[in-house]
C-alpha cells in the first residue's frame, strides 16, 4: 500500500480493499525521503487496522538499501534507513520489518554475507522492540545474497540475537531461484530444505506474486497471480499445503489490478481450507 497521501488515507484504501493484512513503505521506495507523520493520522491508522482486524501490518526498506554494500557511505546509508524505519515501526504497530540481504557487488558472496550480518547485529544487539525483522528470499540477479536457504542461513548463524528475526518467503523470487512450488514435490523439497538450514518456523510471511519469469530464471519480475509461471494451479499448490496455509500472504503484483489478486488469493485460500 502506497502512503504517499497520508496514512488515512493508506488505512480508507486497505479497508475498501477489504485488506487482511498489509505492507507498506514508510518512505519512498526509490528514495531517501521520509514524512513526519501527525499523530493524527497516526491514530486514525492504528484505529482502523484494530477495527478491521488486519494482520499482520508489515513494514518494507527502501529497495535501494544495499545492507551487504562493501562501500561505506553506501553501508551506513543501509543501517541509518534501517535503524530509522525500524524506530518508526513503533508507530504505526508493525509486526515485521522485511528487508533484502543485499549485493556483494565486486566484493565476494562471503564478504557480503559477513557485511549484512554484522549491520544486524548491530541493529539486534540491544534491540528491546516489537517488531521482528525478516530477511527476503531473492530471486539471485546479479550478486543478490538470499537466493537459496543456505546463503539465508549463513547470515542468521553470524547473528548473536535471532529471537527478532526471521524470514519472509516470496514466491515469485524463490521460483525464479529454481525452487519450484507449483508441484506437491516441489513444496515439500523446498520445506525438507527450509529444516535443513534456518528452519520452516523461521518463516514468518509470504510475498505472494506470481512470476512473469521462468522457474531458475534468477529475475525478478513480479506478475499478477495467474498471469505468471506460477499461475493458478501453482498457487493453489502452495496455498492447500498445510504449512503454508498458517502464513500471511501479502501481494507485491503491480498497484495497477491488485483488486483481482487479492480476489483470487481469497478463492483460492476458501477452496481450500
Ligand atoms: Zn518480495
């Protein structure tokens, strides 16, 4: 949901959307920018998503954040968003904070991992608060850290403090990453390889979007749902699967349509409960 008109605007839309759940930024997504919000909107914001009963209220980085970046202005760029995003989760009640792991760039897969898991630990330390950072599976373009669940489980084992920290399951990057959940077999090897690494209860939420790319691809391109290599058959196969079924699905398709995806999640989730 975009919050660019306000957050009452953002909490009008989720409810005519008939939003369940929610995800938003609290800046532009390209950008450095951030609005004060008044603690008018706030209100307005928290009451609604009380009256409504959405859950979870999931919060994203800016997409330009590179917390695995061996540059350092680039670095403290990442961990200064982070840090200020994470203060105003406290705000608007987030339950997760998602970010991407990041680019090595021109440095090496062991040095990135080493730099995102030292900018957590530098965030989870003495962190006292509610919301629990996830790392997002990627879908491995370029130098992308997080395309498989061991590179996910590299960055969580240098992590002294994971009790706030967890991992978001999008389906549109870990099918172009080559895991396939479209079939049953493929769902149950991407759950064995979950408890082989970090672990399935690790999984706190799913981005659920179809993608316009094929299966091991490694690019990242949202589509509706159904309108992708994943389509209807895939998303049932991933939605009647029991663990799955216990999860939040959160939509990142283009804004433009989201209407008939949150739709189909819905016919597709009651078919099969
Ligand atoms: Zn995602």
């Amino acid at each position: 949901m975009p919050i660019g008109k306000g957050l009452k605007n953002t909490a009008d839309e989720a409810v005519s959307k008939e939003l369940e759940a929610l995800q938003m930024f609290l800046r532009n997504p390209r950008g450095r920018g951030a609005r004060q919000f008044t603690a008018d909107e706030i209100n307005y914001f928290n009451d609604i998503i009380k009256k409504k009963d959405i859950y979870p209220v999931v919060v994203h980085i800016p997409y330009i954040c590179n917390p695995a970046s061996f540059k350092e202005d680039l670095y403290a760029f990442a961990l200064e968003i982070l840090q200020h995003d994470l203060s105003r989760c406290v705000l608007v009640n987030a339950d997760f904070i998602v970010l991407h792991p990041g680019s090595y760039t021109s440095s090496t897969l062991e040095e990135g991992i080493d730099r995102i898991a030292n900018l957590l630990n530098i965030v989870l330390n003495d962190y006292t608060g509610e919301t629990c950072i996830l790392l997002e599976t990627m879908a491995g373009q370029g130098s992308e850290i997080g395309r498989n669940f061991e590179e996910i489980n590299l960055i969580m084992q240098k992590i002294k403090n994971t009790d706030k920290l967890g991992v978001c399951f999008d389906t549109c990057h870990t099918f172009a990453a080559g895991y396939d959940s479209t079939v049953i077999e493929g769902l149950n090897g991407i759950l064995n390889a979950m408890d082989s690494t970090f672990g399935r209860e690790k999984v706190k939420i799913v981005h659920a979007n179809d993608s316009s790319k094929e299966l091991g691809s490694r690019r990242d391109r949202h589509a509706h749902i159904g309108q992708g290599f994943i389509g209807i058959d895939g998303f049932t196969n991933i939605m009647s699967h029991q663990f799955f079924k216990g999860l939040p699905f959160i939509l990142e398709t283009p804004f433009e349509g989201i209407e008939a995806d949150i739709k189909l999640l819905k016919q597709i989730r009651d078919k099969n409960s």
